[in-house]
C-alpha cells in the first residue's frame, strides 16, 4: 500500500515556483527522507500534505485521501512536526500534549510521551513559551507522535536538538518503524536521514532531482570509501597498476599522498597491495564513505553520470534552473 | 469535541497572559463607578442603565478590540495555528473554538458587570432594581458583545498579519460607532447623505435618514435598548432619545435584527475567508 503518492504536484507563489512537477510515492512502513537545501520546497510539499497550501496542479493522496479535500481525515492519521511553527506561550508542554491525545481521540500517557521524548517533567509543567528551541522541538515531536499515527512527517526534526535528542529522535524514528508506522522525514542534512532512512528523495529548487535507496545512492557516486597512502615514492610513480584494480574508481598522487577513491569497499585492501608493491607506506588512512558530497553535486545542479539516470521511478532529472 | 479544546486552549493561554482579567476587570470595575457615582443623583437604578449603556456602547468595543483581533491572526504569524491545525481539527473547529473563547471572555465582563450594578443597585438605590430591566439589559448587551466579537474575530480570520488586523479592528470601530454616531461634526453618517444629496440632486427624507442612521450595531443596540424600558420611558427627559413611532426602524425587534446581523454575516464572511485561505 502507499502511504504517500504525490502525482505532478506544483505550487506557484505568484512568480514563484516553490515545487514544480513534483511525483514521488512513498510506500506504507518505509522511512523516507525528503533532503533538500534550504528554499528547495520540502516544508511547501509538507504544507500541501496536510493540507494547509492548496497546490496550484497536481494532486497529493495521503494514507488513500485527498490532501486537500480530506485533509482531516488524513490530519487524525498523521502525526506532525512542523517547521516554522510556534507553541501557546502561556499554555505547559504537558497541555499541549494532553489536547493532542483529546483532539485525536487516543488513549495515550501525556507524562510517558514526554518521557519519551526526553522532556524532563518539571519542565512539561512550565509554560513552553519558556522553553529553548531544542526542549520546543522535543515538545511537537512528542505531539507527533500521540495517537500512534500512521504516518509521522518531521520536517528538520533534529534543529536545535542537542547530540543527545538527536540519538533519541533517532531511536524512536526506528521504534516507529517497527512498530509499522511510515516515516516521512524532511531535513537539510545527509548524515541525518543517512542512518535511519530506507531511501531518500532529494529536492533542489523546487524539483526532485534524485530518488533512491542510500545503498544505490552510495554505488552510483562509488562511495566505497576512500584511501590515501603516504609513500616515500619518486614522483614518477606509476598509477596504472592501481587504476585497473576492480573497483577502483579514481586515483590520484601528490604531494607524497596516493589517494584512492574507491566504488566498492571490497577494492581497498587490493589497492592497498598496489601501492605497497610499488612504494614504501609510511601511513595509511582510510575515509569512510560519506554521501554528503553527492547530495552537494546533486544540490548544485551538477549530478555525476547523468548518461545513468537515477534508478529510482519517479526521479526526473531536469537540472536545476528553476 | 475539538471545538471545545481550541476553545479551552485559547481561553486558558489568553487567561494566564492576564487579557482576560484586564477585560474583565477593567470592564466591570468602570460599570461599578458608574453606578456608585450615581447612586446620589437618581432613585432609580434602570436610569443608571442608561448611563451605561451609553458607556457600553462606545467604550466596550475598545475593551474587545485587543480581546479579540489577535485570536486567529496571531496564531498564523506566530506559527501555532500549525500546531492547532496539524491535530484533527477542521477550520470550522478551530473557528468557532477562537471564536467561543474570546466570546465568553465578553459574555463574562457583561454578567459580571450586570450583577454588580445590580448588587450596588439594590444596596444603595431608593428604588428597588428590576430584575427584569437589568435582565433584559444584560441580554440585549450581550447580543451587542456577540456581535463585536464575531467582527473582530472574522478581521482576524481574514489576515495574516498583525497590523491588518489592526487596522482592520480599528477601522470597523472607527466606521461604525465615531462615523455613524456622529462624533466627529464634519465626518459622520449625518454629512455624508448631505454629500448624496448634493452630489446627485436627490432628496434624502428623514425616513430614509433615520432607517441609515440605525443600521450600525452601535446606533442599533442603542435602539434596542429602550426594551429595558417598558412602561417608564416618560420619567425621565434622555429618554426621549429612544424612538417611539410606529415605524420598522423604531421597532426593538428590527434594531435588534440589524445587530444579530452584523454579527452572523461577519462570521460567515470571516469563516469563508478563513476556510479558503493557505496557512503559510
């Protein structure tokens, strides 16, 4: 079943186009992250989900209803962390909660979601118009998650929480999607979605340019890791030896360092080998292999292999010039 | 269901910020003075009324101003409303849940006040208060209150922004009650069907002047009000300012209609405005 499907949505601010064309279709029990810099049209997209924006054409279909016109049929089956949004100030984190376990009509524990969320319950007794960002976003995400919805929409989830909520927020991503729950997950930063997320979708300027799993995301860009050797070598060292090792993407020598850019993991020791047979090692580091950089090729509008679109199918890949 | 925990919400967070107590105090507390500085100049308590309705009429709208044009409009600028309306409510809930709140918050300053003039009333007065009177009193002003509240909650429907709401308060105030009483002697309803007249070579009869000079809640309720009294509307000379003839804007049901009016057709306009409108 799909839990999300969102067919050629765009949504036109006078001039300005904040989400163009977008498909995307989000299965029921994945977790999925919706990456994006800034102004890509993440938090656009979310608003038309629940039903707050109207898109200008297109549709979006949450849970089997219209975003728009059954939106809160699909507001009492979600779960929200919204961005840009604000607290009553007068109003305890505590009531907050207990009006969205009422208004949903659900049985939950206001004090053990808080517990949950990591607020701590001298502070869910205090007006939260008292509370720092970071005990704020605690606050709505324990909001989020009353009434066990069926579908959780973080939009940047982890801003302003410290490393601590950050793990928190992590674990109860996972323990949501044990539980069966989809995750919807909109952040600005990689490394976030990285670790929790089945696949990723990434937005630039109004468009998504890419949709995949992390695994294939991480093959496609040859994210296999990186090594760099320091050698005691002549200047002349031949690379080719090392360049034709299955799996080797790019190599490259200077400045007493080889380093070695590497498709699949497996390639590393091998390379390694080449290098040790042609030179003295004096030092070996290995990089682990990090997607930030092929999220910042595809945010700036200079995806690699475009000749190999995304395997992803709903990925359109039309640059970025909106 | 969802209606009332808006309502709830709204009223306690509006509690604690002590705008309810001011409303209330502030309104109740000045009602009071009235009374009490009248107690020796007229035996009767229903004449005090008069004062107060006067008072009610003018200066209570200033006290729901600040109530009221926030309730929805300041939710949207400060981003809670995405707290309100990402739970299951629908935009028929949450409106009338502001609505409600910041309704009973003037419905309460109105009973209260009304009790205490009465209780003063009947402690120090020669004549005994009219339960009655001061009944229909309090029903006419809270119909009158309905009213205000209903605009200035569909001002801040209609916006997302604080100075329009502002504005848009202010302005009905201004138009409604200064313009149309006529406070101010060169801009009011008065020259402005001079105006008509002289600009289009027509004649406006006094019918037709008076029929326009009633269809402000605030002329309106004033009208209204000569209900409060029945059968002694000859005792004192300022109430010759009631009109008593047999026309239908004469008649307290037609004025009293013209203020439901005001009152249900804001809210609709304001509700439709709301409903249609994006939440950033």
């Amino acid at each position: 079943m799909t839990a999300l499907q969102i067919d050629g949505l765009t949504k036109r601010f006078g001039d300005v186009v904040a989400v163009r064309d977008l498909n995307l279709a989000v299965e029921a029990g994945e977790v999925f992250g919706f990456l994006g810099p800034n102004g890509a049209g993440k938090s656009t997209t979310i608003s038309v989900l629940l039903g707050f924006l109207h898109p200008s054409e297109g549709t979006a279909t949450v849970l089997g209803h219209d975003a728009t016109r059954e939106s809160r049929a699909v507001r009492s089956r979600v779960g929200l962390l919204p961005e840009g949004y604000d607290v009553y100030p007068n109003l305890t984190g505590r009531e907050h909660v207990a009006s969205a376990i009422e208004t949903k009509g659900a049985d939950d524990d206001p004090d053990a979601v808080i517990e949950r969320v990591g607020l701590a319950p001298d502070d869910a007794r205090r007006p939260a118009g008292d509370y720092s960002t970071g005990m704020r976003q605690r606050l709505m995400l324990g909001v989020a998650l009353t009434g066990s919805p069926d579908l959780l929409i973080l939009d940047e989830p982890s801003s302003g929480l410290d490393p601590q909520g950050i793990k928190r927020l992590r674990s109860i991503v996972r323990e949501e999607a044990e539980r069966g729950a989809t995750v919807f997950f909109s952040s600005h930063i990689l490394g976030e979605v990285e670790k929790v997320c089945d696949r990723v979708g990434i937005m630039n300027a109004g468009e998504l340019v890419a949709v995949d799993t992390i695994d294939d995301l991480r093959e496609e860009m040859g994210a296999g890791g990186v090594v760099e050797a320091s050698v005691e070598s002549p200047p002349d060292l031949d690379l080719d030896p090392i360049r034709t090792v299955d799996g080797v993407r790019d190599v490259e020598h200077g400045g007493g360092v080889v380093r070695v850019t590497c498709a699949d993991p497996r390639a590393k020791m091998p390379a390694l080998r080449r290098i040790d047979d042609a030179t003295t090692v004096t030092d070996v580091a290995v990089e682990d292999a990090s997607l930030e950089s092929l999220f910042e090729e595809y945010t700036n509008g200079t995806a690699p292999n475009p000749e190999e679109p995304t395997s992803g199918e709903t990925a359109t890949q039309q640059g970025g010039d909106a | 269901m969802s209606t009332f925990t808006v309502a709830r919400d709204d009223f306690r967070n509006a509690r604690r910020s002590y705008i309810v107590l001011g409303v209330i105090g502030v309104f109740t507390a000045l009602t009071a003075l009235i009374f009490v500085a009248e107690i020796d100049i007229y035996d009767d308590p229903y004449r005090v009324l008069f004062d107060v309705l006067f008072f009610v009429s003018f200066v209570f709208p200033l006290l729901l101003a600040p109530l009221a044009y926030l309730s929805i409009a300041g939710d949207r600028t400060s981003g809670a409303i995405k707290y309100a309306m990402g739970l299951p409510n629908s935009r028929a809930e949450y409106f009338a849940g502001k609505f409600l709140s910041r309704f009973g918050v003037g419905a309460a300053a109105i009973v209260l006040a009304v009790a205490v003039g009465f209780v003063i009333s009947l402690a120090f007065f020669v004549s005994t208060p009219d339960v009655v009177r001061f009944a229909t009193f309090a029903g006419i002003t809270l119909l009158y209150t309905f009213t205000f509240v209903s605009m200035f909650v569909a001002v801040s429907a209609s916006t997302d922004s604080r100075s329009r709401a502002m504005f848009g308060t202010l302005g009905l105030y201004f138009v409604l009650i200064v313009f149309w009483f006529g406070f101010l002697p060169l801009l009011n309803i008065g020259t402005l069907l001079d105006t008509v007249e002289s600009l289009l070579g027509v004649t406006v009869s006094e019918d037709t002047r008076n029929y326009v000079g009633l269809l402000s809640p605030g002329t309106a309720y004033l009208q209204t009000c000569k209900a409060v009294y029945g059968g002694v509307l000859g005792q004192y000379e300022s109430f010759a300012q009631f009109e008593t003839g047999d026309e239908l804007y004469a008649q307290t049901w037609f004025t009293a209609l013209v203020i439901l009016a005001w009152g249900v057709g804001s809210l609709a306009v304001g509700y439709l405005r709301f409903q249609r409108s994006e939440l950033g």
